[in-house]
C-alpha cells in the first residue's frame, strides 16, 4: 500500500502536531533542514507512515535501526517501509513482503546533459519518440529511483547500468526479480519496487483523515485519551 498526500492541504498547527510522532533521531534531523518545504514533507510523510501503521493496529513506532547507507528500517518487526517527497507531494510504502523502495517526483525537463547522465540511450530513444517526453523522463527516474530506494544502493552506483527501455511504459511489471508499480497524474509520477509480485494500491490520504489522526496520537502519547 502506497499513501500519498499534498503537503498544501496542511496548515502550521498540524506540522506542530505531527513533528512530535517523529522518532527522536528524525527530528534532530527535521530540525536541521533549513528549507522550509522540505523540512514539512519529511515530517509530513513520517506522520503518513504513523497513519499507516495505525491503520494496521500498531499506535506505537517500532524501534528503528538503519542500514550502512542509512536506510531506516523497523527492528523487529515483519514489516517494511520506505518514504519519499519532492515538492508539495509526499508519500509512504509500506509491505509485509521485503525490502521496498518508493519515489515520487513532479514533473520536469531535463536537459540533454541530464538525459546523458541518467538514461541509456534506448531509453533515450524511447523518450523521443513521447508526445510528453517531459513526463515520460520525470516516470522513468521515478522507477529508478525506486529501485535505488529499494535496495540502499549508494550514490556510487551508475544509474545508467539500469536499463528499463523495454518495460517503463508499462504501470506494473517485474524485471531482474523484482516489482514495480507506478501511478502518474498530470503533475507528479510514482514508482514502488518491491520483492512481492501484484500491483501495489496508490491512496490519496485526505487532509482531514490525517489531521484527526495525528491529533488522536498525540494525546494518547501525552495520556489524554
């Protein structure tokens, strides 16, 4: 399950009350983050996680451990998550099922230098053949983004040795053992790869959903309800 929400439904008490569902290391880090934007997408999509969790009967955030990269992941649970953000868009996955990697991000160019770097020249082929190639470059970075997301590789890796050509125009397939799911409207474009086969479900969380929630949480922690 994947749970998406705008960032521009949310006002500053909210992001006050979700801030404190955070683990303690993430709000050191939350705290840090000088852009204003971002620093409200990454309290944002950890409060969607909470709601995630809570949605499975668990009030309490496991306890967390990272990986060499710094991959978060829950201690002793059998379950998986991994969150992502880009510009007002935030949205967690979560699975019972291994490891999972998930990526949104809002449509855009990309410079001939850009396409150089990240794309094979297939998929660059591919691209130009597009009404949209805009659209369909912000679709394809998004699947390897994901992917990347998935399996912790650092930034070492040469992004271009990933060649989806051949599948990324389809909205779920499976390639070198793995699955991907991917949602696109006409701003932003979403990718899940995850080691369990099916189509992932995309779900727009509603504002109010999420606000009643947080608050809920939050006073439960504090022992008001």
């Amino acid at each position: 399950m994947v749970y998406i929400a705008d960032i521009n439904d949310f006002n500053a008490l909210f992001f006050k009350e979700a801030f404190c569902l955070l683990p303690e290391k993430k709000r050191e880090e939350v705290l840090k983050i000088t852009h204003e934007t971002a620093r409200k997408e990454t309290v944002l999509a950890w409060a969607l996680l909470r709601f995630a969790l809570g949605e499975k009967g668990i009030t309490v955030l496991p306890r967390l451990t990272f990986s060499e990269r710094g991959k978060p992941r829950f201690e002793n649970e059998k379950l998986f998550f991994n969150l992502s953000h880009s510009k007002g868009r935030v949205c967690a996955a979560i699975s019972a099922a291994g490891e999972i990697g998930v990526d949104v991000q809002k449509k855009s160019a990309f410079s001939k230098n850009m396409k150089k770097r990240v794309f094979t020249e297939d998929e660059c082929l591919l691209g130009e053949k597009q009404a949209d190639d805009c659209a369909f470059f912000t679709r394809l970075w998004a699947i390897k983004e994901s992917y990347l997301k998935n399996t912790g590789t650092g930034i070492a890796f040469d992004i271009r040795s990933l060649d989806f050509s051949k599948q990324c125009l389809f909205d779920s397939f499976e390639k070198d053992g793995l699955y991907y799911s991917v949602c696109a409207d006409k701003e932003f474009a979403f990718s899940v790869c995850a080691k369990e086969k099916g189509e992932q479900v995309f779900r727009a969380v509603p504002c109010e959903a999420l606000v009643e929630y947080c608050k809920t949480a939050v006073c439960a922690a504090k022992g008001e309800v």
